[in-house]
C-alpha cells in the first residue's frame, strides 16, 4: 500500500506520462485533419493553358468562325477535370442531379473535344449551358482524368470559376494555389506543444 501510493503520487511519473500521451493526442488530431482536407470523394478541376488561334497570324487576314459567326479573338482553352479521391463518384453524388459549371472568365462557345483519360471508362457528357462548361452528373471512376478543350472568343485571363458540389465529397479548385498543408496543421502541432508544456509544468508544481 505505502508503495502504490508513493508511485501514484510520484510527480516524475505523472510528468513522464502525460507529455507522451499530449503528444499522441496531437498527432492524431493532425492526423485527422489531414483526412478530412483529403476525403474519400474529391473532384479536381483547373484550368491548364489557353491558345490563341489566330496569334501573329491575325495580323495577315486570317479569321476563325464558329457556327457561322466570326471571332474577334478565338482561344481553345484546355481544362482537365480529375477524380482525385479513393472512390468511383456516381450521378447520385451530384446534389439534385445538378451538372458541375465550370466559368473560364469569357463565356464558352463549345465543346471542341473530350479525352476520357481513362482506358476503360467512356468520356463523360460535357456540354456548354449559359457560356460555362457543364459536366452532366455521370459515373466518374477513380483516377479518371478528362480533358476538355473549349472554344472561346477571347482569353480567360487564366479564371476558372466552379459552381457545383459533391455530397460528402469536395470540388476543389486546382487553378488556385494550394494552400500549404502545414498551415492547416501548425495550430494544432502548436497547440498541442503548449499542453504538454502545462502539464509537466502542472506536475511538477504539485510534487
């Protein structure tokens, strides 16, 4: 008994186990915040180059039509849409069966070509609705990367705008820069240092 209690009251052995287990309360927090800004469903679009069709090449007369009217200013931009997550997305996965509306900064005249990207899974139906490009609510298979080119009668100025979501799942924008993962991390790797400072610090006042 004298010695159960001497070793619970023992302020060295409180210490040398509470800042371990702060410490694993940490690293799982961080872990799990990286599994959520990583989920298991998570579509990625982005906007990868606009081409100018005419160039230089205006300069010497030449002109570009598109269903009959001419372009003052005819881009193709390319854009890829990729299923980065660990599952298939399905149509039902779209809410309300919405289609996915990319905006590329200047209202999108048509779909010139999709790439499936994928050797066993179609392309799926892309069209244009109100100037923006419309990704139908379609089976979407893991690590399908689709790339659509779109006609344009100017430049995009590098904008991609997304309207859209997924249910339980994420549209992430890969046009605009990443944020860092470690700055989605470092509050808690912080805070989590502070904790195992206070409580070896609280152990050690009550020895």
């Amino acid at each position: 008994m004298i010695l159960a209690g001497e070793w619970y009251e023992n302020g060295t052995v409180w210490a040398a186990a509470a800042v371990p287990v702060a410490l694993l309360v940490g690293l799982l927090a961080v872990w799990a915040t990286l599994r959520v800004n990583n989920p298991k469903l998570r579509l990625a679009c982005e906007l990868v180059a606009t081409t100018d069709l005419l160039g230089h090449a205006g300069a010497m007369g030449l002109t570009v039509t598109h269903n009959g009217a001419t372009l003052t200013s005819p881009h193709i931009a390319l854009v890829t849409i990729t299923n980065e997550g660990r599952q298939d997305i399905v149509g039902s996965m779209f809410p309300n069966g919405d289609p996915l509306l990319l905006d590329l900064g200047e209202p999108a005249l048509g779909v010139l070509d999709v790439q499936s990207g994928h050797p066993s899974a179609p392309a799926p139906p892309v069209t244009v609705a109100a100037g923006k490009v419309a990704l139908t609510a379609t089976h979407f298979p893991r690590k399908q990367k689709v790339q659509i080119s779109v006609v344009l009668d100017g430049p995009t100025g590098g904008v991609l705008a997304i309207t859209g979501s997924l249910v339980n799942g994420e549209v992430r924008n890969r046009s605009k820069a990443p944020k860092p993962w470690w700055l989605e991390t470092q509050f808690l790797i912080f805070a989590t240092l502070i904790s195992a400072w206070l409580i070896f610090g609280m152990v050690n006042r009550g020895q």
